[in-house]
C-alpha cells in the first residue's frame, strides 16, 4: 500500500474565484496525476510538508489547502517537496492558518515567533510591520524599539548605505540568489549505475531513488558560471572586503 503524505499547498485566486498555481486550477477534493516523473522545480505537483514553508514562495495571504501525496515524493533542502499524485483535502480558514504558521501568541500575521504581532516574519513583539526582530516597530527589518524608518544594514561588518530591503532588491543580491545548494536530487532509473540499482533495489518500482544531497552552498560553481561584468557587480557591493568574502565563499579574489 502506498503511504499517504499529508501537506499543504498555497494557491492564488484564478479569475473564476478557482485555486490556481501557475497555469493550473485545482478543486478541493479532487485528485491528480502526473504522466511522467516528478522532478523539483520544473514539473509536478509541489506542496509543504510545513505549512509555514508555503510562505517562502507564496504571499502571505495566498489561500492554503491541506493535500495528501499518494506517490513518488521528493523533498528538496528548502521545505518544498514535489509529487507525481496529489490530492486537494480542504481549504483552510484564515484562523486555522494563523494558528498552524505562527509560533507566536495572539499574532495576526504569518511566521510569527513573537507576541502579538500583526505584521509577518517577525521574531519581536508588538510589531506591525514585517520582519522586525525587536519590539513595537510600525517600520520592517529593525532590531530596534519603536521604529518608524527601516534601518541600515550592515556589509561586512559596516555600515552600507542601503536598508536590509534595498540589499534585497540590489543586482548583487539577485546575482547570489543563484547559488545553488547540493540538494535532494532523485535520479531516474534510465541514469543510475549499477552500484548504485544495487543499494536501492526498488528502483524498478519507484521508477529511480531520491539521491541525498549535504546542503552545501556550491559557491566555486556559482563564481565559474559569472561573467567579468557580474564579477564586477558582487565586487562592487558595498564594504566589499576580499578577506571576509573568501571566509565566507572560499572564494579568492585579486
């Protein structure tokens, strides 16, 4: 019999008021199937094991249904998972989402771990905005104390100039998002070896078997694939210090 894996998958709203992710509409209650196989990312039905992980790529008021996958399931490093056959249990209510994604009390907004907070991803208290880490702040990002304007940040230990948001938003920022991490990979059975068909012998029936990455960010194949004019971007980033970056990267630069 094959195990049922219970999860939750976030959805917008499609034009007719259906749930859609991407270019699908799904109904509560009804199950699908992949022709093929699953693959993290490019095809396949992706759902959370964790409900508060559905918010890494879904907007905090994205409408959550609790699924069942009933197939292959491979899980990746970063909470997201992908199956070849899901089901669409039920809708959950707001109250239900907020009390299952916040570890906080009396919150009102999603992944919370403080108190009382309305904003989301906040580990303070009181905060109305998002991603606050101290307490009673209407602004984001501040580790402060009644804050109305997002702080500065820090770059290698110094002040930058730009916000925690603005980094975010920065060339450079969008250039490191591409690092990849040696994650979950499943191999199918067409590319396994043959050391490797004997260490799973059920191969033949999942059709392959989920290749157990370490979590490693791959920064040397990362910097290998940049081009001179995306070296000089990560290069121009504010404070840039080359000891700090080969500590953190492993990377030297001249």
């Amino acid at each position: 019999m094959t195990d049922i894996i219970k999860g939750y998958k976030a959805f917008h709203t499609s034009d007719d008021g259906g749930l859609q992710c991407r270019n699908m509409t799904y109904e509560v209650g009804k199950s699908y199937v992949l022709n093929g196989n699953p693959e993290l990312c490019e095809r396949g039905f992706h759902f959370c094991r964790r409900l508060v992980d559905c918010f890494a790529w879904y907007e905090s008021s994205s409408r959550i249904c609790e699924v069942e996958a009933s197939g292959v399931v491979i899980d990746g490093s970063d909470g997201k998972s992908v199956t070849d056959h899901i089901r669409i249990v039920r809708e959950l209510d707001r109250h239900e989402v907020i009390d299952i994604a916040n570890i906080g009390k009396g919150c009102t907004g999603i992944r919370n771990s403080g108190y009382r907070n309305s904003g989301d991803w906040n580990s303070g208290n009181w905060n109305s905005g998002d991603g606050n880490s101290g307490d009673w702040n209407s602004t984001n990002y501040s580790a402060g104390v009644l804050c109305t304007r997002e702080p500065e940040c820090l770059i290698f230990d110094r002040p930058s100039g730009m916000t925690l948001r603005e980094w975010r938003d920065s060339e450079a920022a969008n250039l490191m998002d591409g690092i990849d991490v040696d994650s979950d990979l499943w191999i199918c059975a067409d590319n396994m070896t043959d050391e490797e068909k004997a260490a799973h012998p059920d191969f033949a029936t999942a059709g392959g078997y989920l290749r157990r990455g370490i979590g490693k960010l791959d920064f040397a194949g990362w910097w290998t694939k940049l081009n001179d004019d995306e070296r000089a971007v990560i290069l121009a980033i504010p404070n840039f210090d080359a000891d700090k970056w080969k500590q953190i990267t492993g990377i030297e630069v001249s």
